[in-house]
C-alpha cells in the first residue's frame, strides 16, 4: 500500500462519526446495509451520512452498490488488510504479522473488494 493511500485512510477513519459507520460496516460482514440503516443505527442525520461515506469511499474503504431503491454499502476488507498489513510489517522483529481480518473471518475471498 502506497503511503498517500495509507494517510487517505487514516484521515477518513480520524473522526467519530466515519470511525463508527466503518466499524458497524465491518462488523455486518460482506451484505452490507443500507445507507438508512447506517444513519437509523449510529444516529447520523442523512445529510451528513452522506458527506462521511464520500470521505470513506475516496479513502477506498467502502464501496457502494444499487439494490432497487437503496444504496448499500459495505467495508473493503482488502483496503482494510492492506492497511493493517502496512501499519504492522515491521512489528514482531520484522516477522510477518497476520491481518485481524482473514478471508475466513470475513466470509470473503482476499482479492475480493
């Protein structure tokens, strides 16, 4: 991971309100929710919902799709372990360390988004 993208990240997940939607997208797994059900859950009005999953989406640690009417989103993991993965390489003495997230774990494949 290249460090612009590192920093991107870390910028978009340094504030309350965007650490909290990604935690929540995280832990729903690969089905995502949709954008009601973020704002409904964490108490984010619409409005600013919004303007929080733009910031996450640049940083590339959401992505989004149509289903009928709603807009679902859903966490990256491979951005997600990629950064992990940066933020950990030298720890242990320069022993590889592995990510929090595997794709076991996530129920998704590793090259997946």
């Amino acid at each position: 991971m290249e460090i612009k993208s590192v920093v991107t990240a870390l910028a978009a997940l340094a504030q309350e309100s965007r650490l909290a939607v990604f935690r929540l997208l995280v832990q729903t797994g690969p089905e995502g929710l949709s954008a009601g059900k973020i704002s409904e859950t964490l108490g984010i009005p619409p409005s600013s919902l919004s303007f929080h999953m733009k910031e996450l989406a640049h940083a590339d640690l959401v992505s989004s799709r149509q289903e009928s009417r709603y807009v679902i989103y859903s966490a990256n993991f491979r951005t997600m372990n990629e950064l992990l993965g940066f933020l950990t390489e030298n720890c242990c003495s320069g022993k590889p360390c592995k990510p929090t997230a595997t794709s076991d774990c996530a129920g998704i494949e590793e090259t997946q988004a």
